[in-house]
C-alpha cells in the first residue's frame, strides 16, 4: 500500500507560516498522476486546498488560499510540499496529504495520510 506521511503543522499567530511535508513510500508521474493538499475544520466537511500534477507540475489552488500557499513537489525525494504565508484562522485545520493516479480535479483520491494540524491563532 501508498503510505502518506504529513509533517510541518503547528500553531501559528494570524500572518505567519508554516511548511508541511508529505513523504510518500509510493511516488508517480503518469500522465494524470496527482498529489493534494485537504484541510477539515470541526464541524465543517473536508476541502481540497492544493493539488499538483506531479509528471507536468500544473497546480491547482482553491480560491481562499491563492496568492498564500504554493504546491510544490521533489520527485526524486517522493515528496509534496505545502509552503502556506500570511496564515488566517480560517486556515485552521487538519491538513491531509492524498494521492491519485487519475486527477484533474478534487475527487478520485484513494490514499491519505494521517494528517498534520494547523492551528493558526488571530
């Protein structure tokens, strides 16, 4: 099985940053390989945040995070990076790293990892 390991989050005060890491034991750039970043607030159901296709490296951000938080992937360190400044208390959440052979767009993703928390403080 892909194995998703999340690491970076934290507490923060509103403005800061954080970077999270997601090392993967399983790592592809097929044509419509792709790796997501997925936040989910207490009581609110899970979002996608960021996701890069990692053959072509074509991102994608959900539109409260653009301009803020960048994706960005390794290949040869089978890794995905989430670089996230000027951090908001809305952004508080767990963060969950995921994976798709078939992307393109928020769904399809069948490996997650365990997740990181991001607190940030206003």
């Amino acid at each position: 099985q892909v194995q998703l390991v999340e690491s970076g989050g934290g507490s923060v005060e509103a403005g800061g940053s954080l970077k999270l890491s997601c090392a993967a034991s399983a790592y592809t750039t097929g044509p419509r390989a792709c790796m997501a970043w997925f936040r989910q607030a207490p009581g609110k159901e899970r979002e996608g945040v960021a996701r890069i296709a990692t053959g072509s490296g074509n991102t994608y951000y959900t539109d409260s995070v653009k301009g803020r938080f960048t994706i960005s992937r390794d290949n040869a360190k089978n890794t995905v990076y989430l670089q996230m400044n000027s951090l908001k208390s809305e952004d508080t959440g767990l963060y969950y790293c995921a994976t798709s052979g078939d992307g393109g767009t928020w769904y399809g993703f069948g490996f997650w990892g365990q997740g990181t928390q991001v607190t940030v403080s206003s």
